[in-house]
C-alpha cells in the first residue's frame, strides 16, 4: 500500500504559492503521527498553523522530516505562531537566541528520565517543539507517552483515586542530569544551574485540558510526593501511574535524523531522552510555548508554594 493510502483522510492543501498537500500519517495507535508535505517556518499561513494545531491535539505529539532548512531563529519564529515564546525558568537560553534551550550530550544534559517540560512551575510549557541539530548515529531516540489516554485507561478505583490527589513538583530533581554516570564537574555546573531558583507547585494529578476538554495526568519525574501523603506512600503510587503512562501500547517512539523537528502537547504526554549512545554526541535545542495554569476537574487552579533564588 502507498503511503498516500495511508494519510489521514482530512488532509488539505496549502495555498498556491506552495502547492503540497499538507498530510498527516499516524505512527501509533493512541498517539504520534508524522506530517508532509509542509515547510516549517514563521510566515506560514494560519489555515496551515490551524491545521498543524488540530492535529497536535488530536495526535499529541507529531514529526517532521526533513526540515533542515531551520536555524535558531526560524525555529524560534515558527513557535510564535502557536502563542508567547518562554525561556526555561533556571537553564540560560542559547547564545544568540531569544529562548531557545539548547540540550547538548556533552554538557550533561541527558534528559533520561520521565517527564514533562517544567512542571515545577504553575503555568508550565503548553507546546514544545524539538530540533534535531546532532544526532548519533545510533540510538538517541525519544519516547512518548499519552496521559489522556492513561488517565481514560485507569481501572476505575484509581482514576477516582487521582480525581482527588495534588502532587507537589520541584526543580530539586534535575531530570536533565545523566543517571548512572559519573559525576562530572560539567555536570554539577549545570545541576547548579537548572536550581539556581528553587521551585515549588502544587498540581492536580488531573487537570482539565483547555483546548480538548480532555482529563490528563500531571506527573513525571518532577513529583516529589502526593500532598497529604508520606513520601513512601507517595513514591509507591507514582510507581504504579506512571506503568499505567509509559506502557508500550501508550506509547510512540521517534527516529531522530538531522534536521527533524517533533512537535508535542506539553499539556497531555511526558516523554523520555533514551540514553544509548555511548560518548556519541547529541545536540537538540527546544522552543516552548506558553501554557495556562492546570484547574483541576473541580475547577481549582495550581498555586505555586515556593520560588527562592538560590545563593
């Protein structure tokens, strides 16, 4: 069968000037889908952002080859078009850029862990976007997974149980640190860095997505205990909610080339950097989005509790 069979059937067609057909082809059963047939850049068209938009929620997390044309400030103007640009709260952005995190293997920053993107602040990322700029060649991939569907999947008794629970995250877990390695003096600067202001917010386990109306799951590795819990009853339920998160039928899994770019909803996935491939170098550098502060299912908002410059 011809990849053309395959797309999604809504695909639509880009104005004249680029004559493609913008096509969306999903990867996975619950989330990822690869999309062709576009250009990235800051001066696309809004049906083009519209449709890239909808396909991101209904998909969670979307690829795009070949787009090796983007630099630094290409990648940075075609994230302003899906709202205000954000630099990480601790980590300084990319000389020469505005915002742009840069993610460097040899710098310590191995992002091998479960995640979403800066939890540990109320109103966290909404929308990432990740360009493959050094890519080993072998291993390095990214993994995905879907929370709308984990938190629809739960047995009942457990989702009624995350209805009700807080967690508190904290930047004091540094997710971007390589585990399982030595402790190197360019490790600790950055580990220094990322926690230079210490974060403290408290999140609904569920919040209430805002564009699909969707229930997600709000953990990660970011979680330092359930609010109300002791923190070995509280590492013992993350456990258990995140198998329900990282199982593989939830799950999608990308093969970085030079050049790609992935597109994720902060908002409903956490992710993971896999970490094999040795002393290969790996760059990848970042732009978020703005997000919205999570409100639970009974409308509360997520409050911070502690934001303290660090000496």
């Amino acid at each position: 069968m011809s990849d053309s069979a395959t797309l999604d059937h809504d695909s639509v067609r880009q104005p004249a000037a680029t004559q493609e057909p913008l096509q969306v082809r999903p990867i996975g059963g619950r989330i990822g889908a690869e999309v062709r047939g576009v250009t990235l850049s800051g001066d696309l068209d809004n049906t083009a952002i519209t449709r890239i938009n909808d396909a991101l929620l209904k998909h969670k997390v979307l690829f795009f080859r070949g787009q090796s044309h983007l630099d630094d400030a290409s990648q940075e103007a075609f994230a302003a078009r899906f709202g205000d640009t954000v630099a990480h709260p601790t980590v300084p952005s990319k000389e020469g850029t505005s915002r742009l995190l840069e993610l460097d293997s040899k710098h310590g920053t191995r992002a091998n862990s479960w995640h979403t993107d800066v939890t540990f602040v109320d109103a966290y990322p909404k929308i990432s976007i990740l360009r493959g700029v050094v890519i080993p060649p072998a291993g390095g991939d990214t993994v995905w997974g879907n929370t709308a569907t984990a938190y629809s999947n739960l047995p009942q008794p457990l989702r009624d149980l995350a209805d009700n629970l807080w967690a508190l995250h904290s930047n004091a877990y540094d997710y971007a640190a390589t585990r399982n390695a030595p402790d190197t003096e360019t490790e600790r600067e950055y580990r220094k860095q990322f926690t230079s202001t210490l974060y403290e917010t408290e999140h609904p386990v569920v919040r209430v997505h805002p564009e699909t109306g969707e229930r997600t799951l709000v953990l990660g590795h970011f979680v330092q205990r359930f609010v109300g819990l002791s923190q070995r009853d509280s590492d013992r339920l993350l456990e258990i909610f995140h198998d329900h998160i990282q199982r593989l039928e939830n799950t999608v899994r990308w093969r970085w080339t030079q050049g790609d770019v992935a597109i994720w909803d902060n908002r409903a996935t956490q992710h993971y950097a896999v970490a094999d491939y040795g002393d290969d170098h790996r760059v990848v550098r970042r732009a978020t989005v703005h997000g919205d502060v999570p409100v639970s299912i009974d409308g509360k908002k997520s409050r911070t509790v502690k934001r303290e410059a660090r000496a």
